[in-house]
C-alpha cells in the first residue's frame, strides 16, 4: 500500500473527514489526501496546522520522556469544529487526520492503526 491509498482510505471512509496527512517532525508536508476542493473548508491552512500541530507533539514527546510515561503513541485534540488526530509512525513522521467534530472518531483511530501496521516499514531506515 502506497501512503496516497492508506490516506485515501481514512478520508474516503470515514464521515466528515476533511483531510488525512503523512507529516515529518520537520512540520513538512510528506503526502496527503484531501475532501473536494468545493468541500474544503477555507479557513483551514494545512501547512500552519502541520506546523502548528508539530510542535505540540515535539513538546508532548519531551514531556512524555522527562516524566518517564512511556512512549507516546497517539495525541488528540478536539476543537469547536474540528478533532485533530495525530498518531505517529516513528519518532520523525506521523499521521495527521483533521475530520469535523461530528466525524466517526473512533473508526479513523482503527484505520490510522491498521495503516501504520502497513506503512511503518516504509519508515524505518
């Protein structure tokens, strides 16, 4: 499986999400997967919300390693319109799916799973 089809398969199966992203912890946008362009919603700048979003999991990765919590695996966060999940790949690259609040949460975590099962190989050097 390519990243475009694993991204593809979370936006166009599960309700109301906008859009799906394979991110670097550079905040550079690797691949994604977009809603129709009529669909999209204009307020959504993807590249600030991929840096945006990087360097809140940059600051969560930290502090999940001074605290010795264990490895983080996966970061939400749920806005008025939207949920933003991210779940990483490996330590330099994650996923980014942004889906409106009213979006099928818990099927987009299971297929963000089942893709990185497939496509963390392709990741790891």
């Amino acid at each position: 499986m390519k990243f475009k089809e694993a991204l593809d398969m979370i936006v166009e199966n599960v309700d109301d999400t906008i859009a799906a992203l394979i991110v670097g912890t550079d905040g550079i946008i690797i691949e994604k997967s977009i809603i129709g362009e009529e669909d999209f919603p204009q307020e959504l700048n993807l590249d600030l919300i991929a840096a945006e979003k990087t360097s809140l999991l940059k600051s969560s990765l930290r502090t999940a390693d001074d605290i010795d919590i264990g490895e983080l695996e996966e970061l939400n966060l749920f806005t008025e319109k939207y949920c933003f999940l991210i779940k990483l790949i490996t330590r330099e690259y994650y996923f980014l799916v942004i889906m409106k609040r009213s979006g099928t949460y818990g099927k987009s975590r299971f297929l963000l799973k089942k893709a990185k099962l497939i496509l963390e190989k392709e990741f790891i050097i």
